[in-house]
C-alpha cells in the first residue's frame, strides 16, 4: 500500500493506458474477420498486420525521442488522437486497400503513446520499485485487453462486425479525454533543457543490445498472432464471441501474475531468469498449439503463455530503464519499442506467408524465431561479458 500512496501520481496514466487498450482490445480479435468479410485477401492480412508493425516501427524511433523535448504529455495525446481516428475510418464504406491506410494510423498511434507512457513510469517512480511499476504498468494494459474484447465479442450480438468498431472508437475518446484532463508532464521534463551537454548522454549500445534481441523475438509474437490466431481459432471450430473471449481469458491470468512477477524483477539479479525462464516457456507454449483441435484446449494453453509472458514484462521494461538516464528515457523507450515492433513486422510478414498452409506453420515459426533470438542475446552477452542489471549512473532525477 506504500507504493500506491507515495506513487498517487501515476494512476491517471495507468487509467488512461488501461481505456486505449480496451480500444484496441475491442476490435483487434475480429479485425481480420471483418476486413476479410469485406473483400481483403488472406495473404494481405499478413501484410496489413505487417504494415502497422513497420509504421509504429519508424514511428517509434522519431517520436520516442521527442517526448524527451515536448513532453510526454504531448506525444500521450497525439496517440490517443491517432488511434481514436485511425479506429474510427474503418466504419467508412471504402474498398479493402485504404484499411492498410487505417491501420497505419492507429500504427502511429501506439508508437507515440507506448514510449511516452513507459518513460513517463521512470519519470514517476525510482529504480528500486521499477518492477512493480512496470508490472502494474502492464496489469493496467492487460485489463483493458481483457475488457476490450469482451466488449467486442458481446457487440457482434448485434449480428454487424461493424459494432465493436464503434465502440472502439468511443473508448479511444475516453483515452484521449483521461490524458487531456489527468495527465501532466513532470516538473522535471519543464526544467530539462536538451541543448545542455549534460543533457545528451550517448545510447550503451552494447548493454542494450541483448534486450534488443530478445524483444525483437518475443514482442515479434504478437505480428504472428494478429495475423493468424483469429483465422485459427475459427478452423477448430470457434465462433465470434468465443474468439473474443479467448482474448480476454488469456489477459485475466496475464494481469494477475503480473503483481507476483513486479515484485520478482524489482531483484535486479532475478530478471534474466525471469526473462529467459518465461521466453523459453512462451516458445514451448506455441509449440503445443499445433496439437490442439479443440477451442477451450488452446484457451488453456493461452492461459499458461500468459502467465510465461508475466514474467518477462516487468523485468524487461525494468532492465532497459538501468540504462537510461535524464536525457535519454524516451529515446531508449522508442528503440527498445521500436524493436520488438521490427519483430511483429517481420513475424506478420512471415505469417501471411504461411497462414495458406495452416496456423501450425506459423506457430511453428514463430517459436523457431523466438528461440533463435533468445539464444543470440545469450551468446551476445557472453562475447561482450556485458549484464541485464548494471545500472548506467544514479538515478537522482527521479520524481517520487
């Protein structure tokens, strides 16, 4: 209870990030549905999926830095204003080739909400209860991905695929309106000048570069699953709502093992044993999909990777924010963002690829990709003899 007392600061940020991502909850499970129903190809699902990737991609690495200069108030509301309208042009009766359009927005949009958000929790809290904080951090965004499809499931009620878009888009007003009103940029970010040399430390590339790969694998999962876990849910048997509900089922257990996992990662010694513990888990996970013919069975089996994935967000996030410093937070948050989205790019890409010759091929892929790159972070630090939880400097710039 000490921790929310002292730390009262970042609730508007966590409501703000659980409403957005019950927008983005909302329609993602019924997404390629919809936009199949509506004339686009199979293998351009991997390609739309792809193309968001590529977007928040390069968004990520312009606008992270930026919420360095302008505040990251500024780039929270920009995102949400994006993908309020990005969501909102899909309702619009136009041929398939303008939603690679759409979500290219609703793309930009996550790549100027995501960094800002997360530096924003390092403004807020210290190094020692980073864990938690990231773990609440993402509890936040794993209840909203909980509500939001729930929310979507029951809207296809109405029998239109259309509905869960309209609602979306009134969440990701919401979103917008919490950030306008409960959000402010730290007295620290109105006092930082950039132009002051002390004020531009360079990026430890060789520190961060592990957690660049392991990311890039991991958060690459989640191209594969946008492109083919809705396609493959519904070849085993599962109907709209269930799709939806095996979105929110695999959040539920994600959100509360996330409180257990914060307060492992704020050990600084245990986070590459939860990092590499859960990505070998989530790899083996994948693999048992290809098994099952039965919709609850992968239900349950998303259940158990979600508990796996607990396990490596707080850790993660904690880990990078060691090596970041005044200056340079936002920036570190949009590399390290903007490589797990290269990996949902790629991921996506391979998926569309695949997905003709069954979601099987894809998992399969995808598991293969995962273990390939926690393998290459391993190796990396073992040539480079480099740590997960060295700190850069002292972290006296924190606001508490």
């Amino acid at each position: 209870m000490l921790f929310f007392r002292k730390h009262r600061s970042i609730w508007p940020l966590l409501i703000a990030s659980m409403v957005i991502q019950s927008a983005f909850g909302t329609i993602l499970p019924l997404l390629p549905l919809f936009v199949h129903d509506r004339g686009m190809p199979l293998t351009w699902l991997g390609f739309m999926a792809a193309l968001y990737a590529l977007i928040a991609f390069l968004g990520q690495l312009v606008l992270g830095p930026l919420s360095d200069r302008w505040g990251r108030r500024s780039l929270l509301i920009l995102g949400a204003g994006l993908s309020a309208v990005g969501t909102a042009f899909f309702l619009l009766p136009v041929p398939p080739v303008y939603y690679l359009l759409f979500r290219s927005l609703q793309g930009m949009g996550a790549a100027a909400f995501l960094p800002a958000a997360n530096a924003l929790v390092a403004d807020y809290v210290g190094e020692e209860r980073r864990g938690r904080a990231y773990a609440l951090m993402s509890s936040f965004y794993m209840a909203g991905f909980a509500i939001g499809p729930m929310i979507g499931g029951l809207a296809t009620v109405t029998g239109r695929l259309a509905t869960p878009f309209w609602v979306g888009t009134a969440l990701d007003g919401l979103a917008l309106i919490a950030v306008v009103v409960g959000i402010a940029d730290t007295p620290r970010l109105k006092r930082f000048n950039v132009n002051d040399k002390r004020n531009r430390e360079p990026i430890p590339w060789r520190d961060l570069t592990a957690w660049l790969l392991i990311n890039f694998g991991w958060m690459g999962l989640s191209g594969m699953y946008d492109v083919s876990w809705s396609i493959y849910m519904r070849n085993i048997g599962a109907g709209p709502v269930l799709i939806s509900l095996s979105w929110t089922l695999f959040a539920v257990p994600y959100l509360f093992f996330n409180f257990l996992a914060g307060r492992l990662a704020d050990s600084p010694g245990l986070r590459p044993r939860l990092i590499y513990g859960g990505a070998l888990l989530n790899g083996f996970i994948i693999i048992l999909y290809t098994f099952s013919r039965f919709p609850w069975l992968s239900i349950a089996l998303a259940s158990c990777e979600a508990i796996a994935m607990s396990l490596i967000t707080p850790a993660l996030n904690a880990g990078v924010m060691t090596l970041a410093t005044q200056a340079t937070r936002g920036r570190i948050q949009g590399i390290f963002q903007s490589s797990g989205t290269l990996g949902a790019f790629g991921l996506a890409l391979l998926s569309g690829y695949l997905l003709p010759h069954g979601a099987s091929a894809v998992f399969r892929a995808g598991a293969l990709v995962l273990f390939f790159f926690v393998a290459m972070a391993v190796l990396w630090q073992k040539a480079t003899r480099t740590s997960f939880h060295a700190p850069l400097g002292p972290d006296s710039d924190t606001v508490s």
